[in-house]
C-alpha cells in the first residue's frame, strides 16, 4: 500500500468505511478517526461530526483522507475536493489483494480484500474495486465507478465515469460501459452500453435509463 508514515481519517462512517478501516488496520497503519453519520456496532475510533472537520484535522497534522462513501458521483466529488485542496489522498490496496506494478490506480481508490487488478488497467480517481472483484489486464476504469464484490471486468474492457457494475456481474473483453451505467447483480455484459443505461440479465438487455 502506498504511503505509509501517516495516520489516516476515512471520511464516511457506514458499513463501506468499516471495510476500508479494516483494510488500513491490516496493513498496519492508524486510523485516527472516521467522519460522519454512524450506525450499526460503535466505533473503535474517534467520530467526527462531519468532514469540515476531518479536512482541519488532517491539514492540521499532516494525516492522509480516504473517501468511504459508497455513492458513486458523492465519493467522486469528495476525492476531487481533497485533491483540489492539496490534500493527500493515495490509493488504498488490501494486504490480500493483487495490484500488478504495471496498472494505475488514481487518487483516493480503495482495493478490498482478494481482489485483483491486472497489468495495464487504468483506474481513474475515487474508484472502488471491492471484496473479490476482478479488473482484469488493459482495462480503462473511469472516475467514480464501483466494481462490486465477485464482479469482473474481462481484458480491456472500458467502463465510464460513476458506472456501477453490480456485484457477480461480468463485463466481457474489449466491451465498451459507458458512464453512470447500472449493471444489475449477475448480468453479463456482451455488447456495448449507451451512458445512463440500465442493464440486466444474460446477455444483459436494456432496463429503463437514458441515453
């Protein structure tokens, strides 16, 4: 994992943030607080009320931010403002995960717990490839987009911005995803689909959105 001699705020305080603090804690590093809205079992971190505060706290004592927000264009919103705010933002890598040295992964990309991303992919800003996922080599991944757990990406498949491709789905080689794309859990993704589109099924068929 990148970055290594600073703490760590994880703004987001839901179920996606519980993963990503185990993530950082696994590998060894110090999660100083989380920010905003809590549910579910208590902390084991200090909580902060929101992320004014987090963004202080972390400018304050020089600690990098991840974005544990589980909504696609929320989280890709957050990481650019951190960004613009020069604020540290580095990807995130599970211990147990495979990242190949010859793929990119940009600012504020979390990489859960057995997933896997192969040589030449591309990954934009604020992406998350969760538990188990695959984004196999060559693959363009756009900013925002959600690789849910068990999904997989095929070599040099494209997906666009804010895109989330539901968990078990598989998007086949060389298909082109366009961006704020819903792929529904299980489907499998053999031609290419318009921007805003809703997809089901196997083969995955058209369900509402736009165009």
């Amino acid at each position: 994992m990148a970055a290594t001699s600073r703490g760590w705020v994880v703004l987001g305080a839901g179920g996606h943030a519980r993963s990503v603090v185990d993530v950082l804690e696994r590998a060894g590093h110090s999660v100083v607080a989380v920010a905003g809205q809590t549910g579910g079992q208590p902390w084991h971190v200090d909580v902060l009320a929101d992320d004014t505060e987090a963004l202080a706290l972390a400018e304050r004592e020089g600690l990098h931010l991840t974005v544990a927000v589980g909504a696609n264009a929320a989280r890709a919103r957050l990481v650019a403002d951190l960004l613009a705010r020069g604020l540290s933002s580095p990807p995130v890598v599970a211990s147990t995960a495979t990242v190949s040295p010859r793929s990119r992964l940009g600012a504020g990309t979390v990489v859960l717990e057995h997933a896997h991303v192969g040589p030449s992919a591309d990954l934009g800003d604020a992406v998350i490839v969760n538990t188990a996922a695959v984004v196999e080599h060559d693959c363009v991944v756009g900013v925002g987009v959600h690789v849910a757990p068990g999904a997989v990406l095929l070599g040099a498949a494209s997906v666009g911005d804010a895109t989330l491709v539901g968990s078990g789905a598989r998007v086949l080689p060389g298909v082109t995803v366009g961006a704020r794309v819903t792929i529904g859990s299980g489907a499998v993704v053999t031609t290419p689909v318009g921007d805003g589109q809703t997809v089901v099924g196997v083969p995955a068929t058209r369900r509402g959105g736009s165009s």
